[in-house]
C-alpha cells in the first residue's frame, strides 16, 4: 500500500473511531447505558416495540441494511 493510501486508512480509521466516541458520549448523555451507541439503544428499543426507535431506525437504515438490528449482535 502506498503512502497516502496507508495515511487515508489511518485518518479514515481515526475519525470513525472518532465518531463512535462521540455517538456513546451522546447516548451517556442523554440517559444511556454506558459504552453503548445510539444505535444499539435504539435497536433494543426498537425490539421492544417502540415506535419512536423505529421511526429513528430508517435514516440510519438507509446507510447500512438492518442497521439498528445488526448492532446488537457484534
């Protein structure tokens, strides 16, 4: 791998983990379990019928199928 490909995985590879350390800081924030993403918690509430966490589901299902779904299993 060249030079600037090893650079942009590595600023690619910060900045997602970036971005899920701000995700879990904000869901501490507002109430959450700790070390646990948005996600994951819309996903459980989801899974326990919540309308709401279904409605939130969508936009970030259109970026990977399944999403809030696929989280609670890793």
């Amino acid at each position: 791998m060249s030079a600037p490909n090893r650079l942009l995985a590595l600023v690619g590879a910060s900045v997602f983990a970036g971005l899920v350390a701000l995700d879990v800081a904000a869901n501490g924030l507002v109430g959450g379990v700790t070390g646990e993403t948005i996600s994951e918690r819309l996903g459980r509430a989801r899974a326990r019928g919540s309308v709401v966490a279904r409605l939130l589901c969508v936009p970030l299902e259109l970026l990977q199928a399944d999403h809030c779904t696929a989280v609670l299993k890793k």
